[in-house]
C-alpha cells in the first residue's frame, strides 16, 4: 500500500499512521481508510485503470451537480490508486436496505 500512504503524505503533509481494509462492494476495487492524527482519508486501489478512470469522472461529475458523493483528492500517475473524502461507514447499500425495510427512501 506505499502508492496509497504516498498519496497520502503528498495530500495531507502527514505520514500515515492507521492503513485499515474496509468492506468493498460492486467493483474489484479495494478499499482502506487511512489516518493520522486528526485525518482520516479513503484510499482506493483497483485492478482496471479504465474503471477506475471512469469512477473518478463519475465522482468528479456527481459532485460537481452538488450530490453527496466523495471528493476525490489524488490519484497516481498510473491511475490505479486514488484517494478520496472519508465520509464515513454507512454505505449506499445499508441506506437502500433501509429504505426497503420502511418503505421511504427519505434521507433526512
């Protein structure tokens, strides 16, 4: 994971001190939430620099029309490692399964 700390270091001016794999969902990417002291970032690593390179234009597009999605920070050179917003652990899946559950996909 040095791409992913380097990235890391380079964004935040800090070393990373906490590289933790989280549960990935849809896609062959990896996912692992970084930290140091006061900053906790996403790091991806994929496995296709086209997916990859059309995730990060979908992101780049999502937010930009102001929906709540992660705000890409870095990626490498090769495009096969990025990081992003760390904006917590509720995923899109428990949030739809909830929905379901009451029937109101209301948000609030």
């Amino acid at each position: 994971m040095r791409q992913l700390k380097d990235l890391f270091k380079k964004y935040t001016g800090k070393d990373c001190i906490s590289c933790e794999e989280i549960p990935s969902s849809g896609s062959n990417r990896r996912y692992f939430r970084l930290k140091a002291k006061g900053v906790s970032i996403i790091g991806a690593k994929g496995t296709s620099k086209e997916e990859n390179m059309a995730f990060i234009e979908l992101a780049k597009h999502f937010k930009s029309i102001g929906l709540n999605v992660p705000q890409l920070y870095s990626f490498s050179k090769d495009k096969m490692y990025y990081i992003q917003e760390d904006l917590g652990d509720n995923t899109l899946f428990e949030v739809l399964k909830s929905g379901r559950e009451k029937g109101s996909y209301n948000l609030d």
